[in-house]
C-alpha cells in the first residue's frame, strides 16, 4: 500500500510528462488510475497549488505533494482457500504459491490473496508482526510466479526472516523457460530496473531512478529454440528476473508484460505450439528456497517442482528438440 502522503521534486529527466504519468512513476504500489482519482479529488498540489488535471504537465524544480489515503484498518478477512504446505512450524510456514495467486490484498486484489488464505489456515497470523493487510509477510514473488515463500507466524520469526533478506541472505534458485539459448554456460546480468517512462505499470532497465540490479544466470538445458535456465537474485527489485531476461533477449515464456506468448510462427509441431500455449502466465518458478530458522537457527532448504503447466511445456521441448545439457 503507498504510505498516507508523498513529496517530490521533479528531477529533469521527467520534464515535460504528464502528472499521472510521473506520479506512476514515483509513488510505489499506486496505479496511475488511482492517482488519476486523488488529482481529480483535490488531493494534489503542484508548487502549493491544487493540480485537478492529470494532463497538466510537470517541470524540473516543481515541488508535487500527494495526499494518500490511510491503509483500510480492517485485518484481512480468513478465507477457506486450500494451500500447498511444505513446511510448518509454530514460528514459519513454507508454502508452495499456485501461479495467479496474489501474495497480500492490494488495490484491486481485496481477497482470494494468500494472506487470506493463511488467515484462516494460521488463526494467529495477525499476530506475527508487519503491516496490517499482511501480517507475516517477509518477502513475495510474482502473481503469475509459482513456487516457495516462506511467511513468519510469530513476532520473533518476523523480525529474524525480514533481517536475513535484508541481509541477502536467503538461498533462493528459480527455474526458467526463455527463448532462445545464451551462448555462455554461466553468466551476470548487471544493470539497473526502475519504473518504465513510457508505461508507469511495467518496470525497465532504462527506467526512471533505477536501482542496481544483479542476476545469475546458468544454462541447464538447450532446446535451440528455448532453453531450461537456473536464477538466482544477488538484488530483489520489482519484476527483476523478467525484465534481465528481456534485455539479455532471452525473455520468459508465457510472460504476456516482458515475454513471449505468441507462439504460431515458431518453426515446431502444433503439439509443441500447443504446449507452450497452454503456459499459465510465466514459466517462471521459485524452485528452491534456504533460510535459518529464526527462532531455532537451524539451517532449512526447500525444494519443489514447477507446476503442471510449466513441467508440460519442459516435456514437449526435450521430446521434440535434442536437449543439450551444459
């Protein structure tokens, strides 16, 4: 949720933008629909002056305040949605997400989340520390992103899981299917991802105020046109692996923002056509996950296969292209 007010001196590079556009840009968690809402209402002021037109244009040394409304106060309602438990203790749990699962309610996403299923899986989640609207939650992965995430269940496991991904200091691997094949066996991605000028909702590595970004990337097995590939985050930005995929030209599979959906002309049978377009979402899974247990120190690692879907697509590429493992 963006925070109750936001202040900003427009930097040169936004010269010339419309007000929604730049403030999609600035404020997190805001959609440009919403702030379009708070500069009708009123709730905008340029130079100290009410701003009620989201086309009005923004110059270098303009002085933007936004007046967000408060978080709801009401706790996540429990909701009887079945999860996939791989571990659990009475400090963590360590769930498996279904791709199309949102982690915690949002703008847009008031339930059906995974907070709203813990809700009523752990009855005391409210109780484990955080943000009201989610309660326990240390780190997240994408909606259209399967696999592993660990949630703390009480305060002392909240406090011990959000300082060991401060300190980066989860083992995290996720598994890939992108197009094409990277020359190198191993390799870096290195360049900064910000917020898109162009479209305020997708995120970039020429965006505005980006942040160091750093990816890992091995090459597991070669399709020739698609390859299987390990990640792993040195950094944790907002939709970090799907956008350095993108510029390493080798985008995810089934990502309909950074990837490849449109498979009709690749030069495979209809069945492997077929395959690759049943993906739901992104062939992207967050395979492995390894963490010390907050409260016990132990060292736990956890691993889970990719969904259906993505094991489906896998399949029909090593049954009709010779893999050719690195």
């Amino acid at each position: 949720m963006p925070p109750k007010s936001f202040e900003d001196i427009v930097g040169p590079e936004f010269e010339g933008l419309r007000l929604d556009v730049y403030l999609a840009a600035v404020v997190e968690d805001a959609s440009r629909s919403f702030l379009q809402r708070l500069i009708k209402d009123g709730r905008v002021t340029v130079n100290g002056a009410e701003a009620r037109r989201p086309s009005r244009t923004v110059a270098p040394g303009d002085t933007v305040v936004v007046e967000l409304p408060p978080p709801p106060e009401e706790r996540p309602v429990a909701e009887d949605i079945p999860l996939v438990v791989v571990y659990e203790d009475a400090d963590v749990i360590v769930i498996d997400k279904p791709s199309g699962m949102v982690v915690h309610p949002a703008p847009g996403h008031s339930g059906g989340t995974l907070v709203n299923a813990l809700m009523f899986h752990c009855p005391g989640m409210s109780a484990a520390g955080g943000e009201m609207y989610r309660p326990g939650i240390v780190h997240r992965i994408d909606r259209h992103t399967s696999g592993l995430l660990v949630v703390a269940k009480s305060a002392a496991a909240f406090l011990g899981l959000a300082q060991q991904v401060r300190d980066h200091a989860f083992d995290r691997r996720y598994l890939a299917l992108v197009r094409g094949e990277f020359k190198e066996d191993r390799g870096r991605i290195n360049v900064p991802v910000g917020r898109s000028l162009s479209d305020p909702g997708r995120m970039s590595v020429t965006g505005v105020r980006g942040r160091e970004a750093v990816t890992r990337f091995e090459t597991l097995e070669r399709f020739g046109v698609a390859s299987l590939v390990g990640l792993v985050l040195e950094t944790g930005r907002t939709h970090q692996i799907r956008v350095h995929l993108r510029y390493a030209g080798r985008p995810v599979l089934g990502d309909p923002v950074y990837g490849v959906t449109d498979f009709g002309k690749w030069p495979v049978s209809q069945r492997l056509k077929d395959a690759l377009a049943g993906l739901d979402g992104q062939a992207l899974h967050a395979e492995r996950l390894g963490f010390e247990h907050p409260v016990t120190h132990e060292r736990l690692c956890f691993s889970v296969p990719p969904p259906p879907d993505f094991q489906r697509a896998l399949d029909a590429l090593r049954k009709e292209c010779t893999a050719s493992p690195s």
